[in-house]
C-alpha cells in the first residue's frame, strides 16, 4: 500500500458504508514518527475541544490517556531495550551497553468485536455501523457514565463541564460521517508515514501478519499483533502491531467485556432476592 | 544530581501537581519511565459518578425491601407495620431514588431516554426498568392499602382496593428485591477488577444490607415487633459472614482497593457497624442503636464501594493482576 499514491487505501474513495463491509484501522509503531497530526486531524475534523494544556513530563506525551476530548493519543515509550537490529553502545564514555529505545503508537477506540460500551448502554445510544464500528450518538446519550465504567479499555468517557457538550459519553466515531461521504478517517488520511493504516478489516489483518514476520526477519524479536481474539472482546477493528508487552503501553493483556461477568452476577442477585422474602416470610410466621 | 534523578523528581511534580516549575533537564541518557503500564496511566476508566449514586443504592435498597417486609406483614395481618412499610418504599422509591439517579446523570434532560430500550444484558438498562416498574407498583400500593385500612370506601369498592393492594404490594415486593439487589450486577458486571472480582458478593452485600436498612428504618419510625428484630439479626449475621469473606477471598493486587487505601477503610467500618456492631447491640436489646448502627454503616460501605471503584479503576497494576 504504501508507495500507492492515491491509490492507496488511505486515500482513495470508497464505498465501504454503502457496501456494508467491516473497516478497520491497523497502527504500526515501527514507522510512527511521533508527529501528533493525528491528534490534531482528529481535533479538527472532529471539533473535539482542548482538554487542558498541561504538561506531564512524559516524554513527549502531553496528552495523558484517551478520553471525551482526547480521540487520537500518540503515546511516547522510552525503554531500555534495543530496537530491532540497532547498535547499542552507551552514550558516555562509559563501555557498558545501554540499549535504549523510543517508541511511538497512536492509540484510538479499538472498536470491539464484542463492545462493552455498547452492551451497557442502558438508552440504545452506542450502535454498531454497517462498517462494524462502535459509534455514540451524542443526541441520545443521557450522560449514565455506565459505559466508562464498561469499556476494558478505559477509552470512552463523559465530557466534563464546562466544555461544550458537556455531559455526554465521547470516543472516536471512526469518522462516521467521512465515511458515509466515501472519505478515509481524519487520522488515517493524515498520517504522513502510513503508521496509521485505513481499510478492509481482513485485508489489515493478513497486512499486519505480513507485517510482523517482515519485522521480526529484520531483528524485531518482540513485534506482534495486539488484538485479542481468543478472549472475550473477540478482537479488535482497530488493533496494533506492538513492540514488546501490552503493559508497556497501558492496554490490557487479556481485556474482557463484563457482560461475562453477568451471569454470575445475576445468579447471586436472584438467590438474594428469593431468599431475602423467605427470611421476611419466616420472621413473621415465627414471631407472629 | 544526575539528569536522571532530576527528571523523576519533576515527573513526580507534574504528576502530583500537574504543574512544574523550575527549568527542565538535558534528557540525554535515557530516562526510563518508573511506573507501572504506561506512566502509571489508568488502564481502564475509574467511575465518573458522584454521590448521588451511593446514595440512591442505600436509598433504592431501603425502598425495595420495605416493599418486601410491607408483604410479609400484609400477609400476617400487621396492617399498620405494612402501612409505613409501603409509605418508606413509595417515598424512597418512587420520589428519593428516581431524583437521585436523575441528578447524577450528565445530560438530566434526556432521563426519559433510559426507557427508549429493554435491554437484558445491560444492567443500568434493567435498573431503570426494575425502578420504574417498582416505582408504578409502590405508590398505587400504598395509596390503596391506606384507602383500604381507613375504610374510606364502602363494601365492594373497599374489596376491590383490597385486592387491588394485595396485587400491587406483591409486585413491589418482587420488583424490590431486584431493586435492592441488581445494583450489586451493575457495579459487579463492569471493567473495574475490585468490582468484577466480587460480583457474586456484591448483590448479597446489597440486598441483605438493604433488608437490614429497612427493618432499621422501620424500627425507628417506632415499629418494635420480633419479626423486624429477626430480620435485623439475619441481615447483621449476613454482612458479618461477608465481612469474613471478603478478608478470606482477596485476590493480591487486583482488588487491593478493598483493603488498602481510604476505600479499604470506608468498606471496613461500613462492615462493622452494620455486621457485628449491630448483632451485639441487638443482643443487648439497644435496638434503636442496632438500627442507627446498621444503617450508618449500610450508607458507609456504599460509599466505600464507590471509592473502592474510583481507587481500583485507577490503578493499572490491579488491571494487570486481575487479567493474569
């Protein structure tokens, strides 16, 4: 794809909405350059508001984390590991090697498979797409909170006052309104080194397998795809290729939707019902 | 003092102040970030909601079960203990409870929406239908049950009001065991791992706390009779066992919220006073002291378990720990 020009799905036109065909969104941070235009590109199309200008001492990451203003987060490692095939050598005079690398990876809504977000909104709000993503319509959330507390990603949040639109539950849309037009997604279409890739879901998965062996036959020993399809969250329409742990880069290495969790749940909840009205029933048959 | 040392010092000042001041630091050398995940970011998200939520599951409780105990004292011929019985349910439920969950919602305007879908498998979806259902239930309840006790109407009409108090108090009993219950599912069923990790806790915790609030509150509004005393054992003796419980089942550092921190404390004194504090004040007959106990400590561990969310959901090892 890269060196496609126009041609590229990056930025061609398409028809994926209309055609009902699941897109997705494949992140490399082997070729990220830590530009940000990402965030910036979502910002602007989005007419997300600023969240604050603060300064974290994170590396170059003044961002923080993914939230209700925050759609696109390009996050900044500094690791004592070497990347790929690289020469190590310290930087002083020192003889001992001191492996160090910089890794960027612009983080964004996974766009579940299985979503909790969605399976707990209680208004209907978050809808899956015809092109399989997970989008919030503003004009019907209700601000609940519920799927801040549900997302395995800690991606999707309620907007705080006084921003505009205050109240409701904001992620990334996937530029669902691009998408309708037959535009690529605002962060895609920018992407000035492809690291960020838009597409057919199956053609980004066998891309970022191709990708992987590519990297690890050039010494990258620890690239592999973040996108957990054994677990629970069934995988993901936005995943990753990864250098090294998970961890590392705040996402969980087993996430799980909690809709998992609701049988047990419900179980326990049940019993206590039935039961707190036989103890009711009892005490009065014993004591009247 | 070496850049190193110097940069985490200001990385320790911009993360407990959120501003730095003083120059910056030549980054060469490598700084290696110390915290854990990814600058010590939360992995998932911690609760946004505030204190009307702990609150309206104390009160929601409180509501439920009183529409429980108002049945079983219905059905044993208190007719006087079921009237306030369903007055506490109607007012907590239909009045307190509603406001509350309105109030912490982002958007209060749009509170109508939560009734746009039935959705099984979301629990703040079957709340919103549990409390709806049991607030529709409660008030014409106990409107009828004091039609009928104050004999307002004459023959056939006051054995409909009978009948038609009779039905609804049943089903405000079965919509308010949920209700006092399903709260421990919503809580229970999210990403949060203090939480998940004792969903099937939860509810039990909830809904005997519920019970034991609302034979307190009961008790308070002057109705001593043994039936409500042996429902204040059983809920105490109840919170007691999970009070050991939650001391046997811990899970390390995923669910370390529960014992550690301001949170751990909060769960802690919320379970004494409403588990052994309120048996042996109730062994010595102090029932008004049993119930004050029960009930401070019922609304203190709602708190608790809220925090407990705040600190757990925060917390980017506990995630980790709990996904081994």
């Amino acid at each position: 794809m890269i060196g496609d020009g126009v041609q590229s799905t990056n930025q061609r036109r398409h028809n994926y909405v209309q055609e009902n065909i699941e897109v997705g969104f494949f992140t490399d941070p082997t070729v990220c350059i830590g530009c940000k235009a990402c965030e910036v590109a979502c910002k602007e199309w989005n007419q997300v508001p600023d969240d604050g200008y603060n300064w974290t001492g994170n590396s170059y990451d003044n961002t923080g984390h993914l939230g209700a203003s925050t759609w696109r987060h390009v996050m900044f490692l500094e690791q004592d590991r070497q990347k790929g095939s690289q020469i190590v050598g310290s930087l002083g005079d020192e003889e001992a090697d001191d492996p160090f690398r910089w890794v960027f990876l612009s983080d964004v809504c996974k766009h579940c498979e299985e979503a909790g977000c969605l399976e707990a909104c209680p208004t209907g709000s978050i809808v899956r797409t015809e092109v399989g993503s997970v989008l919030v319509q503003n004009d019907v959330c209700n601000g609940c909170g519920y799927c801040v507390v549900s997302c395995p990603f800690g991606v999707i949040d309620r907007r705080p006052k006084p921003l505009p639109d205050h109240g409701g539950a904001f992620k990334c849309t996937f530029c669902y309104d691009r998408q309708k037009s037959g535009l690529v997604p605002a962060c895609a279409k920018v992407c000035p080194t492809e690291s960020i890739v838009f597409g057919r879901l199956d053609d980004l998965r066998a891309r970022g397998k191709e990708r992987v062996q590519q990297l690890q036959e050039l010494g990258y020993n620890d690239a592999w795809l973040y996108d957990p399809q054994e677990t629970s969250v069934g995988g993901l329409h936005a995943f990753f290729l990864l250098l090294g742990e998970p961890e590392a880069y705040g996402l969980p290495p087993r996430p799980q939707i909690p809709t998992i969790y609701l049988k047990s749940a419900w179980t326990a909840a049940f019993a206590t019902a039935i039961l707190s009205i036989a103890a009711t029933l009892l005490g009065f048959a014993l004591f009247s | 003092m070496s850049n190193e040392e110097r940069l985490e010092q200001l990385r320790e000042e911009a993360w407990h102040k959120g501003i730095v001041a003083g120059s910056g630091v030549d980054v060469a050398g490598g700084p290696i970030p110390k915290k854990p995940g990814y600058y010590g970011e939360p992995v998932v998200r911690p609760p946004v909601w505030t204190w009307e939520i702990p609150l309206y599951f104390f009160f929601g409780s409180i509501a439920g079960m009183s529409a429980v105990i108002a049945f079983g004292s219905a059905i044993f011929h208190h007719t006087g203990l079921a009237q306030s019985a369903m007055w506490v349910a109607a007012i907590a439920g239909a009045v307190v409870s509603p406001l509350l969950l309105v109030m912490d919602l982002g958007r209060p305007h749009l509170f109508l929406n939560m009734l746009r879908v039935f959705k099984p498998r979301s629990p703040m979806s079957m709340g919103a239908w549990i409390l709806t259902a049991f607030g529709a239930c409660a008030v014409p309840g106990s409107v009828a049950l004091e039609l009928h006790a104050h004999q307002i109407f004459p023959g056939g009409l006051d054995q409909m009001l009978r009948i038609a108090a009779g039905f609804f108090i049943l089903a405000s009993a079965i919509f308010g065991t949920l209700l006092a219950t399903y709260t421990g599912v919503l809580i229970g069923a999210t990403a949060i791992p203090a939480w998940f990790l004792h969903r099937t806790l939860l509810p039990i915790h909830f809904g005997a706390a519920g019970l034991g609030s609302a034979a307190a509150v009961l008790e308070l509004f002057g109705q001593r009779i043994p039936p409500l005393n042996f429902l204040g054992f059983c809920a105490a003796g109840v919170e007691t066992a999970l009070l050991i419980w939650l001391s046997i089942d811990k899970h390390g550092v995923a669910d370390r919220a529960i014992h550690e921190h301001r949170s751990g404390w909060l769960i802690r004194i919320g379970e004494v006073l409403n588990g052994p504090l309120a048996i042996v004040l109730r062994l010595l007959g102090l029932i008004p002291f049993a119930a004050i106990s029960f009930l401070i400590g019922a609304l203190v561990s709602r708190f608790g378990w809220i925090a407990v969310g705040r600190v757990s959901g925060s917390d980017p090892e506990a995630v980790f720990a709990s996904q081994l």
